[in-house]
C-alpha cells in the first residue's frame, strides 16, 4: 500500500499487480482514501483493500480513471482481451 493509500501492489505466483486509484491523487496524501490493508499483509479473494470517496477523488484529482497494471507481463505467456462491466467480489 502505498503511503498515500491511492495505490497498491498485489504479489501472487510470481505476478505483480498494481492499482493506482485515479490520476493525479498522490498529491492527495491519502485524503479521500481508506486502506484496509497494509504493505505484507496477505489478502484473500473478496477481502476489501481500499476504499475512496469518489466524489472528493473526482473534484481534487484529475480523473477517477483506475489503473490496473501487471508489472511483470514478461511472466505472463499470453493476455487475453476481455470487455464488460465488473463484478464486486
């Protein structure tokens, strides 16, 4: 987790995977953001990690865009394309 709390990675199987909540929130100082997890900590599938009030992240941040990021692809073998709306859990 990133000291601003807009930010984390996710490590599993030698996989990296960082999520950067909106663009331009590290000025933020985690103002807006609620971490429910911290650097070492091991999650499971459905744990809560972070949550942001969108509405102050939206007004004081460039955008809400949420990037997710493998950090590693060169572990990967194939990417597969997939499009449609995300499911909480």
């Amino acid at each position: 987790m990133h000291p601003g709390q807009h930010a984390l990675t996710l490590a599993t199987n030698n996989i990296e995977i960082m999520i950067h909540v909106g663009l331009a929130t590290a000025p933020l100082d985690g103002e807006g953001f609620l971490a429910h997890v911290k650097a070492g900590d091991q999650v499971q599938v459905g744990q809560k990690l972070v949550e942001f009030d969108p509405e102050y992240v939206a007004t004081n941040g460039a955008s809400l865009l949420t990037v997710i990021l493998v950090t590693n692809p060169e572990r990967i073998d194939e990417f597969y394309k997939s499009a449609g709306d995300v499911q909480a859990g």
